[in-house]
C-alpha cells in the first residue's frame, strides 16, 4: 500500500522506486532527529529464521554450556566473528551474555545431513539481547588483568585450560580489597582464539603475537561492561584514567555477527551474476541472483535478504561499510568479497538447504529450524 502511494504522489516510473522504498520505511522507523543510520536500516529488516550462518561438524564440538565460567568454543567462534567486523586486535566478551546453553553437535539421521546448521534462529537464542559493543585502545597489561580479574572467582575448571582459577590478581593501582564474590557471574570473559591465555588466566598472545605489555591494542569490549556491569576492576579503573574513550559507534554484536555472515553470500551468488570487468551492478540483476540461489524464498523475503546484502558493501570511496539501497560499483563488490575468506564459505549447501521443503513448512508455520530427532 505504501508502495503505490509512493508511486501515485511522485513517480509513475517503478525503476527506482524499491530503493526509494527502503530509505522511506527507514525513515518512518527514525529517532526524533529524522537520522537513519544503518544499524535501523537493518533491524526493520529482518532475515528469517532459516538461513544458515554456519556449519558445526561433530568433530568441532561446538558448545555454549557454562560460557559464563568457562572459556568456551562457542565463545571463541562468536568473538572471533566480531573481531573481523570491528577489525579490533582482539575481543573481549562477557560470557553472561552467550545465553544458549547448547551444545551444537549433529543429529544422528537428521534431514538437514552431518553437520549442523547455524541460524539465525540458533544466532537470537545465544545472543537474545543486542549486547552494543565499544571499540576502545588498552595496554596489553590492562587486557591481561582484565581477563584475570574476571576469572579470578571461577571455581570449576576451564575446558581449555584444565586449571582451577586463581584468586584475585595483584592489579597495579586497584585495591586488594576488592571482593570478587561480588562479581556476577557472567562477567566471565570469553576471548577470540588470537588469543591465548595461561593456567594463571594471564594472557599470552594477542592477535596471535606474543603479548607487549606496554602497546596500545585496540579491543572490542561490551559497552555495558565497560560501564560498570559484573564490576571488572580494570574497566573501572579504565573509565577513571584521563584521556581513555570509546572510538567510533557502539553498534550491536547480534547485528555484527548476522553481517559478518551474511557477507557470504556475496560469493554464493558470485557464479550467477556474471559480471563483467568494471560492471556495475544492478539492484535488478542482484535481486535475480538472490531469486536463483534462494528459489523457495517469496518475494518480500529476497527482498528483504538483498536489502540485508547490500548492508554489508564495503564502500568505494574507502571510509567503511556504506548504507547503499540500489546497485553497486564493480570496485565496491571486488572488496566486499575481499573481506570473505574462503574457509567461511567451503562446505556450504545453500542450494540444498535452500530447496528444502521440510525447511520452509518450519519456518512458514512458525516452527523452529532445527529440533533434536
């Protein structure tokens, strides 16, 4: 309805009106200023439920249980993901925050085959909340006591480490006083697998370089810990210093993740657009290429994911990722498929799960993607 009212005041030409589309819902979703940004762009556009994030094999063991006092897989995949979206050095994440409390190993007979796929759906169940995660600049000793400090009460062993925590550390300019037992429980932090950490909880290794204790890194920090939240002493004492701020916006780790693996699926649809050097690419031949990957898909839902696509295009000019609702340059693709690695999309079946009856009847009836048998 809104479509054709937008058709009859302005335009009788339908050529540029899906994308004129976009921006106008956007807008009427818009904080009191009138501003869009593209994080609201996205939220009103939601992905449904069934598309595939990733794959998890039974070798992997995949887990999110006991993510708030024990490093997890689950914790690692999940940080490791934000740490190339924000393009940090490293991530910092509170396990409290990881709610699923599953373990992601396939069923035995399942329809969807031998190894399990990651949804958006599987995606809100461990991340229910938006979680905005600060982009800040912390001495490798700062980050290494951080994760000690938030470990320091932790009594049951570590799945990776095989050690019992410590007590609290000895932080330089922080009071022994400082009762951690007063520290919630999931003030854990979980880590990106850059990152290696010791038997004491020190860290060892950022980025996979041994750590320097006196470089600046930039990390990626929940916004809400870095305020106060499960009171990390380090953050406290961050937040004192003069000089320390937040760079940049603090987008939202759910909307981080769905765009780091949504990205993708540029090079899903690489073989059916055939592009040509310097092409130009067209909404129309985007939205075509979504239709042949996605065939089961209805209408609004390829638009929805082109809509969600064009969200993650890396910009020509350079200054990041764009808020782009029509078609993209050549160079703007070329670099949106730089930022995908080949091992993020190996063993993806899209063209399987994306024909799958049983899979659409679940999700059009509201029903959950992927239930144990």
């Amino acid at each position: 309805e809104v479509r054709n009212a937008y058709v009859q005041t302005f335009t009788r030409c339908c050529e540029s009106v899906d994308a004129s589309m976009d921006q106008l819902l956007a807008v009427a979703d818009a904080d009191e200023t009138g501003e869009i940004t593209s994080f609201n762009y996205e939220a009103i556009f939601r992905l449904p439920t069934w598309i595939t994030l990733a794959h998890f094999t039974k070798e992997q063991a995949i887990s999110s249980k006991k993510s708030s006092s024990e490093q997890t897989l689950m914790g690692s995949f999940l940080c490791d993901a934000l740490r190339k979206e924000l393009e940090v050095d490293c991530v910092l994440f509170d396990g409290g925050n990881v709610r699923g409390d599953r373990d992601y190993c396939p069923q035995p007979g399942h329809h969807r085959g031998s190894k399990w796929a990651f949804t958006v759906a599987d995606l809100r169940r461990e991340l229910p909340w938006p979680s905005e995660m600060a982009t800040v600049r912390m001495e490798g000793r700062q980050i290494s006591e951080a994760v000690q400090a938030s470990r320091a009460k932790v009594s049951t062993p570590s799945r990776r480490l095989g050690s019992k925590a410590p007590a609290v550390p000895n932080i330089a300019g922080i009071s022994r006083s400082f009762d951690s037992s007063h520290q919630l429980a999931g003030g854990f932090l979980q880590c990106d697998s850059g990152m290696q950490v010791r038997p004491d909880n020190s860290v060892s290794q950022i980025a996979g370089e041994p750590i320097d204790f006196k470089k600046r890194y930039t990390v990626g920090v929940l916004y809400n810990a870095l305020m106060g939240m499960n009171q990390n002493p380090v953050f406290e004492k961050w937040r004192n210093e003069p000089g320390n701020r937040i760079v940049g916006q603090c987008p939202h780790a759910r909307e981080l993740l769905t765009r780091h693996f949504l990205r993708r699926l540029w090079k899903l649809t690489q073989n059916k657009l055939n592009i040509k050097q310097d092409e130009d690419i067209s909404r129309d031949k985007l939205h075509a290429a979504i239709q042949q990957v996605f065939p089961r898909a209805g209408g609004n839902m390829r638009r929805s994911l082109l809509r969600r696509l064009l969200s993650t295009v890396v910009v020509e000019d350079g200054s990041g990722r764009g808020f782009k609702s029509s078609g993209i340059t050549y160079k703007e693709y070329q670099n949106t498929l730089s930022k995908v690695s080949h091992e993020e999309v190996e063993g993806h079946d899209y063209e399987r799960e994306c024909n799958d009856p049983e899979m659409h009847e679940r999700y059009n009836t509201g029903g959950s993607r992927q239930e144990e048998v």
